[in-house]
C-alpha cells in the first residue's frame, strides 16, 4: 500500500486513502478510493506501480458502492 500511496503523491494527490482493492483484470493494477484532503470530493482511481501510473476513473457519489 505504501507503494500506491507514495505513487499518488508523486502524481500531485493528497487526502485520505479509503481502499484498495485488486484488479481483477490486472493482477499489478489497483482500484483507490480516495478523498481529496483540499475539496473533499471522492474519486476512484487506478493505480499501478508497475507502470508508474495513476488515472483517475470518476467522482463517486454518497449513494455509490465502493468497490
């Protein structure tokens, strides 16, 4: 997890890391929900430390599962 965080850091993001759950298409990538410590606003995100990367993948609402 540490790897993911500090992957999301480098790529600019500071908040609260609220999951981490596995890809089940990728066993190197994983699904990040994470709240933005500035506006609050919570996103789910893909990271990958293999590749170095994070993309983010939507805004998710009070009402949305996380995964």
């Amino acid at each position: 997890m540490l790897k993911i965080i500090g992957l999301f850091r480098k790529n600019g993001f500071k908040g609260e890391y609220e999951t981490f759950t596995r890809s089940k298409e990728d066993a190197n990538e994983y699904l990040v929900v994470v709240t933005d410590e500035n506006t609050h606003i919570k996103g789910l995100f893909k990271a990958n430390p293999s590749k170095d990367m994070v993309s983010f993948q939507h805004v998710l609402n009070e009402s949305d599962p996380v995964a």
